[in-house]
C-alpha cells in the first residue's frame, strides 16, 4: 500500500489510519482548549505526552492507543518562549530526546518548569555538568511555550501528517505520477500502471503462474505466441497504432519492451507543456485499446476497426485538450505536430514585465534573502541598507550552516533588523523575496516552528522600528541574494560597512541596481 509517487495506487492501510486518528484524539485532549479536551485531561488523567500517560477505558485497541502514543511521543517537541510550562526532564525541548533519558537517576524528581530551574542559581540540576551547559545557553523571552508537532512545517497537528509519518516509506518515483491525470481517462490511466508493472494476463504471464495453455495471438492473422511485448509493440493492430502515434513520441523512447518504453515515455514528459501531455495520453490510449481489441477479439466478440479506434483515441484526446490550459509554450515543431492531428491546446502566455529596485524617498530600505544549498543544506542570509542614492551603508553576509531556505530567509531577516538598529539606522521599508514569510508577519502566524525563535525576534524588531515588510521579486533582490550565496561558498560570516568592501560577486547588481537599470520578469 503505496502512494503513487511510490509506484502504488494510493490505497492506504487501516491500520495507519486508526493510528492516525487515535494521534488526532490524544493531541487534542492533551494540547486542546476546548471543554471536551479538559473532561478528557481530568478523567482519564492525560496531563502530558509521557510514558505514563493512561491509556482511554473501553473501547479503544491498546496497540492502536500505544502506537499513537509512541508516535506522538516521537514528532512532539516544544519551543522555548518564558519557561513555564516545559517540564525541565520530561519533555522534549533541548536535544533530541527528553533529558531524563540521558540522566535516568534524576527519574525521581518532581515537576520542575524550565524557567524555575533557570532562575534557581543553586538549583540541584546544576550540579550535572551536561545540564550545567544547557542551562548556560537558554534565553527565556516573554512569548508563551509552544508544544509543535515536528512532522508538519508549521508545528500544527494534522491527520495526513500524522499518517505521513508512520506509514511506511519508499523510494519516490516523480515520473510515475504522469499517469494519473484528471483529465485522462481512469481506465487507460489504471491499465498504464499495471503494464509498467507487468500485471496483464496475456498467455505468458498465466503460462508463468504454472497453467499451462496454448498461446495465439488473438491479434494476428499468422499463427503467434502471444506475450505482452509482441500483443502491445509487435502486433500486427499494435504496429498499426504507434504508426499512427509514432510522431507524437520523442524518438528515444521506444524500447525494446513495453514496459521501457512506457517508462521512457513518462520518463520524459513535463505534463505543464501540451505536447508531453498529449504524447503520455496517446501512448496510455493506445495501450488501452490494444487490450480491449485483443479481448474483443479473443473471446469471439464484434471488435472495433482499425478507423474506428483511431478516432475515440483522437476524441478522447481532444476532449482531454480542451478541459486543460498549460503553462509551458510548445516549439514550432511540436505545435505543427499537434495541429497536423487536430488538436488546439490552450497555453497561457506569459507577459514580460520591467522591474527595478527603488531608492527609499524618507529614511532606509533594507533588503534581506536567504539561501540554502539542497533545502535542507548549507545556509546563510544576507542583505544591505541602501539610502535615497542607492549607497549602501551597511551589508551583510552570515552562514547558518545546516538549514532549510525558510529557515535561512527568517534568520536573515533578524540578522538585518538587529544590525540596523545596532547601528542606529531608522530603517522605513523592509523587502524579502520569500512570500511566504512576508505572509507569515500579515498573518500573525509562524511559517514554520523550526524557525519560530528568530520569527519572534524579527516580529519584535518590526514593531519596535515601525517599518513595513514588503514582498519583491527576485529581481529586485539580486544583492541580498548574491551576499547569501556568498556566506554559503565562503562558510562564513562578514559585515560590510561601504560598498568598496563587498565582494566582487555583489559589486556588479549593487551597481545595476544604483543605475536604475530594469530587469526582465516573466508574469
């Protein structure tokens, strides 16, 4: 039971679905507002998410309650804000584990908040050395504590993500889902799929499973062995079709076995741009009609002809075609091609628009971006001050080492408000070329909690200076963007305080960008 992606049909396991929805019970008992979630809490005792969490009275499967608690167990941690709430030992908020896991002798202990152990100088804790550091390193700050669910990007708990994480997980097959098109017949599309899988009952196959029959090719007017590469490359209607598809399929993709070459096909094909669209389902109906024609053919029923199946092949395409507009525009060869056929995709365009970075009228602009090198990867932030004449006061570059880019875009956006106000620089607007981050601030809401301590911070800044964050696009953000991908080559971190100390790779789009000169931006 795998996801298409996978190789799979999609049909998930009712076991990772009780465990799933047990998850959702207990979470929203334990972290819920509501009055059900404090009945829940008070009678049957749930306080934290422990080892000693009673287990729900009749009704509920012990090894479907225990595998959602383990699950919950493991993609559960909580963000440090002001303290009080965390228990000090047995949640999971410093490391990867609790710390009572690596300090077992302290199991005795009673309930101690996080931020009563930080304030206890003399504290019985700090006699551990290990937690000694901890200690040392935590920042208390006035935000409420978090309890995230680590297995969604915004620490929320969901159903799907909660049966992402426990379900079984294989390798991703990205070409795979070029089958399953809405616009496709589901039919053709299932068929597909159990051809690249070799699940088709031709007389090879049932001679396989240890029944023994005698093969001929329902096909053919000559006496042949029917299996799947003759009944669908070789056969006397199947040679016909992709006669007749041939020009819809790039040349490298026939093989010398069915199954390649429908790999090859799928392989190869952007579903965005028409002509791969229509050259996946034209191999998928061919295949398709094949089969049935055999079948007709084998059990003594009318089958169609060869006219006729061409045109349902050309019908449902075309209807296919006209429910779909693609985003990716056809070459002059390609779109002859489909024209020559019959078929008229609807393609939208895009218009070219000129975009240019604007010097502030009042005060600073502050332009900021992040990058990382695999996402999750090497990371680091950049970004400069600019005045009215596009000087730039003050630049910056910082690695972060291992990260994700949004994670990197939030710590840069930190780094760019505390240097400015370090400095003394009254900054006006802020730009970052991450929508979803500038959406974040909108909203009021973190985009993610891996990086929820710098979101705060960076939220206290913008409150504090008055300046407003604006979304740019990458165009106008080319310095920001060059000073971050320079932190990641270089794997450090530099302040620069005039234009002739940036790095050589910045000089260039700092000096555009001064010039006013526009970029080109495809919308």
């Amino acid at each position: 039971m795998r996801p298409k992606q996978e190789g799979g049909l999609g049909v998930r396991s009712l076991w990772h679905v009780q465990v799933s929805l047990m998850a959702k019970l207990i979470w929203n008992a334990v972290t819920g507002t509501s009055l059900w979630s404090k009945y829940a809490r008070s009678r049957f005792h749930i306080t934290t998410l422990s080892d000693d969490t009673k287990a729900f009275p009749t009704g509920i499967s012990k090894e479907v309650f225990s595998a959602a608690k383990t699950l919950l167990m493991q993609s559960t941690r909580w963000i440090l804000g002001d303290g009080k709430n965390i228990d000090f030992l047995h949640h999971r908020w410093a490391g990867s584990s609790p710390l009572i896991t690596a300090h077992p002798h302290l199991s005795q202990q009673p309930f101690f908040s996080v931020s009563y152990v930080v304030s206890d100088a003399n504290h019985p804790f700090r006699c551990t050395e290990s937690i000694c550091q901890i200690l040392d390193k935590v920042k208390l700050s006035n935000y409420p504590d978090r309890c995230v669910w680590t297995a969604s990007a915004d620490g929320l708990f969901s159903t799907r993500s909660a049966f992402q994480a426990i379900r079984p997980t294989g390798v991703p097959r990205p070409p795979l889902l070029n089958i399953w098109h809405n616009a496709y017949n589901p039919r053709a599309a299932m068929f597909g799929w159990r051809v690249l899988h070799r699940a088709i009952p031709t007389d090879d196959r049932v001679s396989t499973c240890g029944i023994h029959i005698v093969s001929k090719c329902s096909c053919c007017t000559t006496p042949t062995t029917e299996d799947m590469d003759h009944l669908f490359l070789s056969g006397e209607i199947a040679s016909s079709l992709w006669r007749w598809a041939r020009p819809l399929i790039r040349n490298s993709a026939v093989g010398p076995r069915i199954s390649i070459t429908l790999w090859n096909v799928l392989s190869g094909a952007n579903r965005q741009s028409a002509f791969d669209f229509i050259s996946v389902y034209a191999v998928l109906l061919v295949l398709w009609e094949i089969w049935k024609y055999r079948c007709a053919k084998h059990h003594e029923s009318k089958a169609k002809t060869l006219n006729g199946i061409l045109s349902d092949i050309k019908f449902a395409i075309n209807t296919a075609v006209q429910g779909t507009i693609f985003k990716r525009s056809c070459s002059r060869i390609e779109l002859r091609t489909l024209l020559h056929y019959g078929f008229t995709p609807t393609v939208k365009m895009k218009k070219p628009v000129l975009v240019r970075w604007t010097p502030p009228q009042i005060g600073l602009y502050l332009n900021v971006d992040g990058a990382s090198k695999g996402n999750p990867g090497l990371s680091g932030g950049g970004g400069c001050i600019r005045d009215s004449k596009g000087c730039i006061r003050l630049g910056f570059a910082f690695f972060y080492g291992q990260g994700d880019s949004l994670t990197a875009e939030t710590r840069a956006l930190y780094d760019g408000l505390r240097l400015a106000d370090q400095h003394g620089f009254h900054i006006s607007n802020v730009f970052s070329d991450s929508l979803v981050l500038v959406q974040s601030f909108r909203t009021n809401r973190c985009p993610s909690w891996k990086c929820t301590w710098w979101w705060r911070e960076a939220s206290s800044l913008l409150r504090e200076s008055s300046a407003q964050l604006h979304h740019v696009y990458r165009e106008t953000n080319r310095v920001a963007d060059a000073l971050a991908v320079y932190a990641c080559n270089t794997h450090g971190s530099s302040i620069f305080h005039s234009p002739s100390s940036l790095p050589s790779v910045c000089k260039g789009p700092a000096a555009l960008d001064k010039a006013g000169l526009p970029f080109v931006r495809l919308l």
